[in-house]
C-alpha cells in the first residue's frame, strides 16, 4: 500500500471516528427542566445553570471538547451582572456598578483564581414569544399563537436551549462557548419586571479557566 494511500485511509478513518463521537454526544434531560420558570415564586438558579451547561457541553461534545463543569463563583459573578441588566432594562458587558464596570473588574472583586475568562449576556421573553406571531394582552399575560393555541413561559430546558442556539448562531458568544481553554461556567438571569409582554429575562454566562 502506497504512503499516499495510506494516508487516506487515515484520513478517512479519523473522519469516521469523528462521525461516531459526535453521534454519542447527546442533551441529557436534566431531572425537573420541563416545568414552566415561575419568577412570581422562586427561580431555581441550580437548575437553570444545569439546563443551560447541558447545552454548552453538547455543543463541545460536538467539537471534540472537553465540558465544562458548574463554578458557584461565576454562577454568584453571574448573577449579580444579570441583577444589574434586568433594573437598568439594558443589556450590556459594561454596568455602572463603581468598581464592578467591566468583567475583569467583576472577577478581580470576587475573588476568583481565573487565567482566562469570557462573558456572554442575552435577553429573551418570560414567555415563548420569540419564535412566532403572537396576540394577547400584557395586562393578562395571556398570549396565544396564529393557531390559538396558548403560549406557555418558557421552562428551564426551553429557555436554555433557546439562549444557547442565539448564542452558537454568534461567531463572538460561539468563541467563547468552544473555547478550549475554558473549564467551568456559572450562568444565571434576573426578570425585568417592567418589560413588554409580562417581563424580560435578562442572562449571563461567565467562563473560566
């Protein structure tokens, strides 16, 4: 056999191998991601933050990349960030928070050991408003389709996995989630109560290294 045939075989084979990896990667269900997110009550921050690395680690699964795991720091770095966009009604990298502005001054406060780190930020409607016409009154929270079929607040799943697509649809935001370097992630959002429509989740995604 030549070298040059040879080294297609090779070729051939890795891309196969590739194939079978990338067909084991899959979105494990994460117990309890199915109910409707109810911000009157309580946001289960955990949950989300599961939901939404489940969809991270499979677009990495995907890439031959290694998961990240979940960091209580950068869900707490998170969380604050999201808090800040939800009362200013703005989404932005940059708040006015004295000594807390930029994401490196963020991690410098709290105490994280990272080398690299990387932020993603989004905002969706409470309820699942983005992907179809809609009709309804915001006094009633009431919205229903084309069809007349009642638009339902996104879950915990729906709103990960919704986020995450805007976010690998985004040569930036898809950077940072197949960063190599990276090895743990905090995400969490905050309800602008004030929005259209009953409200506005706004999100963060704080990576580390």
């Amino acid at each position: 056999m030549s070298k040059k045939l040879i080294t297609i075989v090779t070729f051939l084979s890795a891309i196969f191998l590739f194939s079978l990896d990338a067909q084991a990667c899959s979105r494990r269900t994460v117990a309890g991601s199915d109910k409707l997110i109810m911000p009157e009550r309580r946001i289960n921050e955990s949950l989300l933050d599961a939901a939404v690395r489940v969809e991270v680690n499979y677009y990495r699964c995907r890439a031959g990349l290694r998961p990240v795991r979940s960091d209580a720091g950068l869900r707490k770095l998170a969380k604050g960030h999201s808090k800040w966009m939800a009362r200013a009604s703005k989404m932005s990298h940059t708040s006015t928070v004295s000594g807390r502005r930029t994401l490196g001054d963020r991690l410098k406060r709290s105490g994280i050991r990272w080398k690299a780190a990387a932020e993603n930020i989004g905002m969706v409607h409470r309820f699942q408003l983005e992907t179809q016409r809609f009709y309804g009154e915001t006094g009633s929270c009431q919205f229903t389709n084309s069809s007349g079929h009642k638009i339902q607040p996104h879950s915990y799943q729906s709103l990960a996995r919704y986020i995450v697509g805007l976010w690998m649809s985004s040569p930036g935001h898809k950077h940072n989630i197949m960063d190599r370097r990276m090895t743990k992630v905090g995400t969490a959002i905050a309800l602008d109560r004030k929005a259209r429509f009953c409200g506005t989740y706004y999100i963060t995604q704080n990576f580390a290294q």
